[in-house]
C-alpha cells in the first residue's frame, strides 16, 4: 500500500509540472505574438529605413507644385502683352468736311493767281470760294470744331471762323448779324452757325452767295479740296 501511495504522489507532481511547463509555453508564445505585432505596426527610432521613408515623404511634399500649376518666385515675361480690348472703348475718329451750303461755286479759288474783282474792279487772288445760294440760306459747321473768333469786317462782312478737330481753320463770310454760335462755343458737324445775308461790301454785285476760305498749316487751300462728303 505503501507503495502505491507513492507512485500515485509521484504522478500527480509529474503531471502538475507538466501542466505549469505548458501554462509558461503558452504565456510565451502570446508575448512573442504581441511583440512581433507591434514592431509591424509602430515604427521605431532605431529603424533607419523607416526613417529615411519618413524624411523623403516629408520633403517630398515640401517641393509639390500647388494645385494652380503656379510655381511661385518665377519672374513673368517683360514682352508679354495683353491684347484685349475693353469692351465698350471709345473709338476716335477725325471727321471728314461736308459742304456747309448746297449749291454752283461761282467764282472759284485762285491758287495764289490774281483775278478781277467784279466789285472792286481790281486784280487780286481769291483766297476762297463763292457758292452760290440764296439770301438767308443756313450755314452748317464743315466739321467738329471750336469757334475761334467772330468778327466784323468792313469788306467781308460779318464772318465767323472755326478751328476744327481735323486740323483746318475755316472762315465762313458774309453772313448775317444774328448768329447762331458764340466765341470760345463748341460745334458739332452739321451745326447751323448762322444765315448768308449781304453783309460782304467786297463782293456785293456778284450773285448771293457765301464766301468759303479754308486754311491748313496757315496756308489757303481750295475749299473744295477738302470736301469729304
């Protein structure tokens, strides 16, 4: 009996160490486990090659381009231009010269050559030209321009001249008193600035008319000359 007694004792302290040996086995096969998990997922200081990764991502994203495609600090091009015209610009244009009474030219310009006056019966160029019409017929601005002075002549008559935006200095002769525009005024193409009448003694027997004379770089020129439209 004696025997068995130990023999069975002897068994139960094998089996136990067994099972604490077994126990300890998979204690350490889970910490191994775990160990092994977490170099995988959590980098650590004393990888290089994980810190080299790191470092090139870093400055990888320091150097992209931005979104816009614009690489700052980059000088733009001195001789690029734009182009583009503003809408609704004004665009300037020199009017052309209407004729400022519809009708026959009577005595024409003399070009500096000398002709008779019918009136006054002498020979003198005729720095101008007559257009025949009637008494009291509208005198219409060539051009745009500025009323540069009026006067009162004892020959010509009252005559009003026009400096115009197209470089040409007109006088308008023999007109009547009553005018329609002022010294220092503006006019438009077209604008009535008085009527014919008989003031101009100089050319009193000759038929109704007015008396055009224009000047360019303070030069006579045929009036006519001029005529645009």
């Amino acid at each position: 009996m004696k025997n068995r007694r130990q023999t069975d004792n002897r068994k139960t302290k094998w089996l136990a160490a067994l099972t604490a040996a077994g126990s300890m086995a998979v204690c350490a096969a889970v910490i191994a486990a775990y160990s092994i998990a977490m170099k995988n997922l959590v980098p650590t200081n004393n990888d290089p090659n994980i810190l080299g990764v790191a470092s090139q991502s870093s400055q990888s994203s320091k150097n992209d381009v931005p979104v816009q495609n614009v690489v700052p600090n980059v000088p733009k091009d001195d001789n690029s231009t734009d182009n583009t015209e503003p809408a609704n610009k004004p665009i300037n244009t020199v009017k052309g010269n209407i004729m400022p009474v519809e009708g026959d030219i009577d005595i024409a310009f003399s070009n500096g050559e000398l002709v008779k006056s019918p009136t006054l019966g002498v020979w003198k160029t005729h720095d101008g030209c007559d257009i025949l019409c009637d008494l009291g017929t509208d005198v219409k601005s060539m051009s745009d321009g500025v009323v540069k002075e009026i006067r009162d002549d004892a020959l010509m008559g009252i005559y009003v001249i026009i400096e115009q935006e197209n470089g040409l200095e007109v006088h308008y002769c023999g007109l009547a008193k009553e005018l329609s525009v002022k010294a220092g005024a503006k006019v438009a193409q077209g604008e009535i600035i008085g009527k014919t009448s008989d003031t101009n003694q100089s050319e009193i027997l000759q038929q109704p008319h007015l008396h055009l004379g224009v000047k360019k770089n303070g030069e006579w020129v045929d009036p006519i000359s001029v005529i645009t439209e």
